[in-house]
C-alpha cells in the first residue's frame, strides 16, 4: 500500500475544493455580508492549507502509479475528506454553529442525500445556500470522476478511481481512455445542468434559485433555498423539476452515446436504441405505475382533484425513485399505502450510472430475471435457461455480486435502522431515516418526514446516518472492502 500517494492524491483533491469555495464569494459580495466573506476567507484558506500538507507528504510519488488498494483508498478517503472540508464554511459562518450537525450537513451534500439539519432556509446567508447547492453538484457526478477528467498525470491509474466511482453493477467506459469518458460523461452533465437553469429562468425563478435548484436536481440532491422545498414554487417550475429530475435517473452512458453521435448512436436510430435499454424500460415503467397509484390513492381520499393528485402524485414518484428528495406535499399525511409505496421507490433508486442512488434498477431487473429462470428451472430441470438482459447474457460472476450487494445492502440497512433507534428514536423513524440517508434519498417519513429535519436526532444518530450516506454512495463493497484484514495486508 503507498501512502504517500494516496496523500498526494487526497491532497489534490483537497486544493480542488478549496478552489471550488471561490465561486460562493461573490454572492456574500454582492449581499455585502462581511462576515460571511471572512467566514469562507478561512475556509478557502484552512482547505487550501491542508491540501498542500497532503500534497506535500506524497512529495516524490507519481500518480500514474496507483493501483487497485490505493484506488479504494483514495476514492472512500476523499468522501470522508469531502465531508470534513464542506463543513468549514457552515460552521465557521455560522449558519450551522454545531461541529456534529455542519458534517452532517456536508456528507449529506456531498452524498447528493440531501438530508438536512437546516430548520428555516431564509435567514441563511445566499453564499452558505450556494454553497450548499454547489457540494451536491459536485457530488453528483462525483468528484473523484471530476477529479479523473482534469487530471492527465493520473493515465492508467485513474481507471482504478474510475472502476470504484462509477454507480452501478457495471463499469463499462465509453471510450478506451478512462479520462475521456470522465470529461464526456461530465460535459453531459454540465449540458444539462446549463438547459435546467434555462427552463427554470423562464418558468419564473429568479437566477440564484434557478442555479440552487437546477445543482440540487441534476445531482438527485434535493437541497431547496426555500424551507417549503419545491411546493413554493409555480406548477411550470414543478414541471420542469419533474421533466431533470427524471432526466437525472438515467444511466449517463446512454446521453453520451447520444451526444457523440455517429455510428448506430446518430439520427433516429439512435434515439430508437436510447429507448430500447431495458433499464430504461424499467425506470420508466415503474414510475408511470407508481404515479397511478398515487393518484388513485389521493383521490380515493377525497382532497384532491383529479388533476392536483396527478401532479402531486408524478412529482413525489419522480422525485423518491431518483433521489433527489425534493418536496411539493407533505407526504406523510398521505394514506399507509402511499406511504410504503414512497418508501418501496427509495430502495429502487435510479438507474446504474446516474447520480440516483439505492439500490439501482438494472440489480432489481436481473434480479428478477434470476428469479424466472429459477422458477422454471424448478419444473423443467434439465432445461438450461440462461439470464439475459438485452442481448447481452449476465455472467454468474456478475449474478453473484448482485445477489452479495442486495444481501449486504439489507443487512447494512438493518443494522444502521436498529442503530438509530437505539438512540432513541422510534421505529417509523429510524427504519426510513436508514434507507433516506443509505439511499441518498433525503426526508423519510414521521420525524424525519417531508414537513420535517434531522435536527432533532441525537448527534449519535447523525454520525451514524453520516455514515450511512458514504456507505450507501460508495455501494456497500467499497467501504466494506477497507474493513477487510485482507485489504491492509496486501
């Protein structure tokens, strides 16, 4: 294991957040708060100096050197580091005086949970705000793919980083070069990031929220500048969130595949192989009948019209499948069965290669093709039925690592619930408290609900949902990889 790069790369990292802090100063400039600008001044100043120490350390080493270990190292430790870094500005501005709840704050931004310990959004200074929409970009993405795409010096060692980044049961690239589809994957993103902000402009957002909200969304966050979250806002901005936040849920394999053009990916054939993805298929299905459901289920309580449940009903699916967290309703007031339905949506999660967190719906559609071929291996046993997912057949090693996630995926979940409702809080709370924060969803349901905060959990309980966001984000094996006696031996 080196050290020594590892610090050097972390240290890298570092000095990327650092920078990333000057773009929050000009809204503190333009608010003339002082104490803010100070506030992220030190910030800037304690990032950027631990950055050089780190950077320092490795002194002598080269990047191109990381292997498969330094890789899982670099890519957990710069999560953890994240979180540290992202904390300063909440804590010493002051908007979030508790060291417990600024961490909180950050790991739950920089996971793209969007979990918040923030009880009113208004008296928050914009540039703390900014800053808290600008982590959850950031993260989106993730920034170790940023990190892959802006520095050449890391040639072949970067597919290591790439491989433990990238969501999803498969790690395939789109180009041989591992930096070229971290640069491609992020151009995608900041195409998409940059027509949000348009639509949001011209259904009435003012330029601050439609940047706040458009980093929130892209990165299946779900941050709001405002404490109603989205239900403040007007039905053709709610439209437009729904519209990126269902865009954000895709697999960005296939945008990119799109965008380059050329081959079997250009005109209208391309837009017929976009569609024909099973995954997309599914993701798209599950959501049309998730939303009637809801519908159903609203107007069968008699408080809505037809046309309010609907657009109620496509916005809290939209916005649990793929994370993001994001609120029109307070669902909890909603009937048992939508209730469970919302919480069924956050174990699903988004498609592999999204920024949507969870489990992921390539894992439950193999899964489910496992199970038919199972079944009909039961009556036909000499029949030998292979799972298929496209065209393409799921090699047992592959039907083994999913079958291990969704194992160790439950187990974590249960442990982390138990854990949490040890420090005291009651089981509704502690069990979608674990899968919000495990899956990078956001509000869960009874105390941590739609209407509600994390503010009023033990700290105990914050660190451990803390820790549950990295471990959901990083997909279970990564972290339970530095955990293994094996690992640190090699």
């Amino acid at each position: 294991m080196n050290f020594l790069l590892t610090a050097r790369l972390l240290g890298l990292l570092t000095l990327l957040l650092a920078t990333s802090m000057l773009i929050c100063l000009p809204w503190a400039w333009v608010d003339e708060q002082p104490a803010v600008l100070w506030a992220l001044g030190k910030s800037i100043l304690l990032a950027a100096g631990a950055g050089v120490c780190l950077f320092c350390l490795g002194k002598g080493t080269k990047e191109q050197n990381i292997g498969q270990r330094e890789g899982l190292l670099v890519v957990s430790g710069s999560w953890i580091l994240a979180g540290l870094v992202g904390a300063l500005p909440f804590l010493l501005s002051g908007a979030i005086p508790r060291p417990v709840d600024a961490l909180f704050e950050s790991i739950s931004g920089f996971t793209t949970t969007g979990a918040s310990v923030l009880v009113v959004m208004e008296g928050v200074p914009r540039a703390i705000l900014f800053w808290r929409a600008l982590i959850q970009w950031l993260g989106g993405m993730g920034i170790v793919m940023l990190f892959v795409a802006v520095l050449p010096s890391l040639g072949i060692g970067g597919r290591f980083l790439y491989r433990q980044e990238v969501t999803g049961p498969a790690k395939a690239g789109l180009r041989p070069h591992v930096r070229d589809t971290a640069m491609t994957l992020w151009m995608v993103y900041m195409g998409l990031t940059v027509a949000e902000i348009l639509a949001l402009s011209l259904a009435g957002m003012d330029i601050f929220d439609a940047i706040c909200h458009t980093f929130a969304t892209m990165a299946t966050g779900g941050f709001s500048t405002r404490t109603g979250s989205m239900a403040v806002f007007s039905v053709p901005a709610q439209a437009v969130v729904i519209l990126f936040m269902l865009a954000a849920g895709v697999n960005f394999t296939l945008y990119a595949n799109l965008w380059r053009g050329g081959g079997m990916w250009s005109g209208r054939r391309g837009v017929r192989n976009f569609f024909r993805d099973p995954e997309l298929r599914l993701y798209l299905g599950l959501l049309a009948v998730a939303t009637l459901l809801l519908a159903g289920s609203l107007m069968g309580q008699g408080r809505y019209s037809p046309a309010d449940a609907f657009r109620l009903a496509s916005f809290q699916a939209v916005s649990m499948q793929s994370t993001t967290g994001f609120v029109t309703a307070d669902f909890d007031t909603w009937s048992s069965f939508s209730r469970l339905l919302l919480v069924m949506l956050m174990f699903v999660g988004g498609c592999a290669g999204s920024t949507g967190g969870s489990i992921k719906v390539i894992r439950f559609l193999i899964m489910g093709k496992l199970a038919v071929v199972q079944v009909r291996h039961f009556f036909r046993p000499r029949q030998v039925s292979r799972v298929r997912v496209g065209s393409e057949v799921v090699s047992a090693d592959m039907l083994g690592s999913i079958s291990g996630f969704f194992v160790l995926f439950l187990a974590t979940w249960a442990g982390i619930t138990l854990a949490v409702a040890g420090s005291g809080a009651d089981p509704v709370t502690a069990a979608s408290a674990a899968i919000a924060c495990m899956g990078n969803v956001g509000p869960g349901l009874a105390a941590v609900g739609a209407s509600q905060n994390f503010s009023a959990l033990a700290d105990s309980a914050k660190l451990i949902l803390a820790a549950g966001m990295i471990i959901g984000r990083l997909e279970v094996f990564t972290v339970l990889g530095l955990l293994s006696r094996s690992f640190w031996r090699a």
